[in-house]
C-alpha cells in the first residue's frame, strides 16, 4: 500500500496494487486482509487496482479439468 497526499484537495490517497492468487480460500484471505487495511486506514480515498485473477466463463479457465 502506497499513501499519500493529494495536493489539490489535500486529502490522503491510499492505493494497493493487487495480484490476487487463484485458491478461492487465498482470495478470501487477501480481502479480508484489504478490509483490515481500510479498517485502520479509514480517511481519504482509496484505488484498489491490479490483476485479481477472476474467471468470468469457462473457456477462461485453461489447464483445470
């Protein structure tokens, strides 16, 4: 997590690059590790972006049976 603060409005800035493991349980972990994150963190604004690994339809998911 990177924070800082945002010169214009002078409000803090928090922003997570995310690369989301595939395991479903590991998933769950990162977010609930994210939300503990906010948690402490509740001022400014926050930008969750990066690779969170999501399988939208089956002809996505490759090498699984």
């Amino acid at each position: 997590m990177l924070t800082g603060k945002w010169r214009k409005e002078s409000q803090l800035v928090h922003l997570i690059n995310i690369y989301s493991p595939c395991n479903l349980q590991d998933k769950r972990t990162l977010w609930e590790n994210i939300k503990q994150l906010k948690n402490q963190n509740p001022e400014g604004y926050w930008c969750i972006l990066g690779d969170f690994n999501n399988i939208r339809t089956v002809a996505e998911r490759v090498g699984s049976s």
